[in-house]
C-alpha cells in the first residue's frame, strides 16, 4: 500500500513566484486544482495533483494555503 502522508518519508518543495498570487493552480473546466511536488528521501519525486473543488479564485488560495501549512507543519514535526 502506497504511503498516505509524504511528508514523513520526503520533503516538500515549493518555488513561489512573488508576483505569482496563483502558483500552484490552475484551472480544469472551470474548477481549480493545485499541483505540488514532493521530493522523497529516495532521491525520486512525487508529484501531486489534487481538485480544490472551487470555482471560486480566492477559495482556491486559501485552500491551497491551508494545505500548504499543513504539509509544512507535518513535515516539521516529523523531522524533530
């Protein structure tokens, strides 16, 4: 069975462009979704496409905000 929580055997990357309010996102027939990567300590990556099922621009950030934190407060726990 395939991990549930990658956090805790990888590292999550994020690249923010500043000037990018939407990075991560993008839109599928009108729903947004986020994309994300995780990098295992395998030296292999996992790639991570999930609906944020919102048509709505503002609710997907905050979605994706939140899940961000999250992952990063799971990832911080884990390492400690």
């Amino acid at each position: 069975m395939q991990n549930q929580n990658p956090t805790k055997v990888g590292k999550l990357s994020l690249r923010v462009n500043e000037a990018n309010t939407n990075h991560h996102l993008w839109n599928n027939r009108g729903v947004w979704w986020c994309h994300l990567t995780i990098h295992q300590t395998d030296a292999t990556v996992q790639r991570m496409r999930f609906s944020l099922k919102t048509k709505d621009l503002d609710k997907a950030r905050e979605r994706r905000d939140r899940i961000f934190r999250k992952i990063s407060e799971e990832s911080t726990h884990t390492a400690a």
